[in-house]
C-alpha cells in the first residue's frame, strides 16, 4: 500500500466537519479490514488507547485517509476517538428542549422575516396597532358566524404581512437611494403582492358568503309571502262560493213560498203581487 499523507486535506476541512471526517475514515478502514487491504494484526480504532502509535489523518491523495485518535488542537481539524466518543455521549444526553418556553423558543429557530409560516408580531412592530387593525375590520364587517370570524382574522394577518414586506424593503436601499440587494428586494415585493391577493380573497369570500345567505333568507321570505297571498285567494274564494249558496238557498226558498203561495189561495192576481210586494218589501227592510 502506498504511504498516507499525515497533513489533512484542506478541502476536506473546508467542506466536511472534523466529526464527519472521523466517521468516513472510520468507516473506510473498516471496509478496507473487511476487504482485506489492511493486515488483521492493526488493532480497530475503538478499541485503541491514547498514545500509541498515530493512525491516519484526512488526507487529499487517492489513497484512503488515515486516522489518528490522538487529541489534537481544534484548528488542526483532527479529533480523536475518545472525543468523538465523548461528543456522541453528550448528543445521546441531549434530546432538545423540554419546556414549553423552550420549545417556543426553538422554533424560532430558521425564522428570517416572518412572512410566511405561523403568523407572529415582530419584536420591532406593536401589539397594539395589530389589536386595532383587527378590531377595526371586525367592527366593520361584523362577522356572525365562524367562518366569517375566519375570514376577517385573516384579512388582519394579510394586511399585516403586506405592510412588514413594504417596510422591509426599505432596508434593501442604501442613503443615495440605490438598491444594495436585489435579491432580498424581488423576495419582499413578491410576498407583499401574495399577501395583499389574499387579503381581497378572504375579503371576496366574505362577501360571496353573506350575498348568498341573504339569497337564502330572501327566498325564505318570498316563499311566505307567497303561502300567505294563496292562503288569502283561497279564503276569498271561499267567501265568494258561501255567498253563492246561500243566494241560491234564498232564491229557492222565495220560489217555493211563491208556488205554495199560489196553490193555497186560488185565483187572485191581486193577491199574488201583493204578496210578492210584501215580500220584495221585507227583504228591502232586511
């Protein structure tokens, strides 16, 4: 085998942790003791104690890298197996944060500009003027069910959001007014353009949603109006087919006083249309 370099590849260090070195050229001498390119008789890097003979190093040739569980200082980028044991132990007792503050706190952890993701007030911005814009748009709009509370909540965020990505542009301009960052200027005028169409979709669907529950209600409304004018038709119908019967009741009732009228007392014209007068007379009265 050919001779191993002893100084580290400065490529390497420059791309890969010292930790991640030590893992790969772990790794390979074990594939090489497997493959039977290094003699049985090296004994393996765990089991290895401090001092003895140097090992490998990272190494920039074809050849594979050594090792060398030696403590070395850190800017070397060599670590020694015992460190490594001894930083995997600790990452072992580490698990994250346990408490919810903590946990709130990590989270934060990637957040950059808060333009997306879980909305949040930025320390710089007011809690306040956010709780005012929020009552405003309620006291405007007025929502009366969950959605609508939904979808004015969220017409306050967008608005929010579209605000803070106009006044983080601002930063993206030197005092003579030139752009020193383009790339960070075309990212916050994309997130204020998103959030100000989500802001008129939410307010659209507010809209959508009240137009069509008041077509609902007037619909609901016609409908009774309607049953209501069918009821009254058909009670005056009703009147009007009362009033015939009994006028042909009546009329029937003057027709039979007449024919006995005119069968019990014989002969008299006279007498006859006087009774028809009497009677004419009395219905006059009546």
């Amino acid at each position: 085998m050919s001779p191993r370099s002893s100084e580290p590849n400065p490529e390497l260090l420059d791309e890969f942790t010292p930790e991640f070195i030590a893992e790969a050229n772990a790794l390979r001498e074990k594939i090489e003791r497997k493959a039977g390119l290094l003699p049985d008789s090296e004994p393996h890097p765990q089991e290895a104690v401090p001092h003895s003979e140097p090992r490998a190093v990272a190494s920039g040739g074809s050849s594979p890298t050594q090792l060398d569980w030696e403590p070395r200082p850190a800017a070397s980028g060599r670590i020694s197996f015992a460190q490594l044991r001894a930083n995997r132990q600790n990452a072992q007792r580490s698990c994250g944060p346990r408490s919810s503050a903590g946990k709130e706190t990590v989270s934060f952890n990637a957040f950059r500009h808060g333009l997306t993701g879980r909305f949040a007030i930025m320390p710089y911005e007011s809690e306040d003027d956010y709780q005012e814009l929020l009552d405003g748009l309620r006291e405007e709009h007025r929502p009366a069910t969950r959605t609508e509370h939904l979808l004015v909540d969220r017409m306050a965020e967008h608005h929010w959001l579209s605000q803070r990505a106009l006044y983080l542009q601002g930063f993206c301009f030197n005092e003579v007014g030139g752009c020193d960052n383009d790339a960070h200027l075309a990212l916050y005028l994309r997130y204020q353009t998103t959030h100000e169409r989500a802001f008129h979709k939410c307010l659209n669907d507010l809209l959508k949603l009240r137009a069509e529950r008041r077509r609902e209600q007037n619909g609901f409304v016609s409908q009774q109006h309607k049953k209501a004018d069918q009821a009254r038709r058909e009670a005056r119908e009703k009147r009007q087919q009362e009033r015939h019967r009994w006028a042909v009741l009546i009329d029937q009732a003057k027709l039979d006083r007449q024919n006995l009228l005119n069968r019990q007392l014989p002969g008299g014209e006279q007498l006859v249309s006087e009774s028809i007068q009497s009677t004419m007379a009395e219905e006059k009265a009546a």
